[in-house]
C-alpha cells in the first residue's frame, strides 16, 4: 500500500517519469512479495512446541508472530553499548529449567556478546532490522532476503522439527 501511495506522488511530481515510477515500483513489488512468499514458507515449519526463542530488543516481535514463534524479548541496550552482567543474568534466569533455543540479535552487536549467548546452548541468528543504510550497498531486500536464509537454516541445526 506505501509503495503503491509513493509511486503515485512521485509520479504527480515527475509526470514525465511515470513509465519509470510504474516499472520501478512493480519491481519492487515483485521483490516484496517474493520476500513474503519465503516467509510464509518457513512459517508452515512448524517450530517443536518447546522451542525457546529469545531475543535482544522487542524489533523481532512482527517477524516471530509471522513464524508463529512466541518472543521471549529482554530489553538490551543498543547493539553499539555493551551488555551487563544483569542483562546476562536475566537471559540466564529465564532460560532456567531449558536447554536450547536460539536468540535473534541485532546484526551489528560484538562477538563475544554472541559468543558468550551460544555459551549458554542457545544458537545466535543475527537479524540485520534494516534501520540504517548498509556499508556495502545491499538493498533493503537483499538484506531482507539474507535474514530469511539465515532462518531457513535453523532445521539442519535441529531446532525446528
């Protein structure tokens, strides 16, 4: 629906480019829906009922209801501020009485966050949340697209029966 509002006032503004408007903004249609169609795929593999899915910030709530998953979200800091012993701690109380699962994190939070999470049993999925311009000119949708092939890889580690 907003692409479809944009590619109308872009082309009241530019109505000279409304051919390129139109072609420009069916391809990024196509793109969209090529994105939603792998997402409703790996929604129909339906996650074994004990999964435990954890996760740094609440960004990941639309995408895990899409799954079917319920978010286990802690409130961390931003991905650039470190994690405290308490944030730790947290992630460790509610994991209590489970093993396993895995934890989305922001993409751009360090290594030995990730590093110290995967101590835990639980399997790190980084999540690129699309909120800043990439450093290596990938689009919105390849970004996108590369956050579902991370997740399509969860059954070959097991996690989703």
């Amino acid at each position: 629906s907003q692409l479809r509002q944009v590619a109308i006032a872009c082309t009241k503004l530019l109505p000279q480019k409304s051919a390129e408007f139109a072609a420009r903004a069916a391809r990024l249609q196509a793109e969209l829906q090529a994105i939603d169609d792998q997402l409703v795929k790996l929604a129909e593999k339906k996650p074994s009922e004990d999964l435990q899915v954890f996760g740094d910030t609440p960004y990941y709530l639309y995408l895990s209801r899409r799954l079917g998953w319920n978010l286990n979200y802690l409130h961390w800091p931003e991905e650039s501020e470190p994690v405290s012993r308490s944030h730790r701690d947290e992630l460790q109380q509610r994991m209590a009485g489970h093993s396993g699962g895995i934890f989305l994190m922001l993409a751009g939070r360090d290594a030995a966050t990730a590093d110290w999470v995967e101590s835990t049993g639980l399997r790190v999925i980084r999540i690129d949340v699309c909120e800043k311009m990439s450093d290596n000119g990938e689009s919105i949708t390849e970004r996108m697209r590369s956050n579902l092939l991370r997740l399509a890889q969860l059954p070959e580690a097991n996690v989703i029966s």
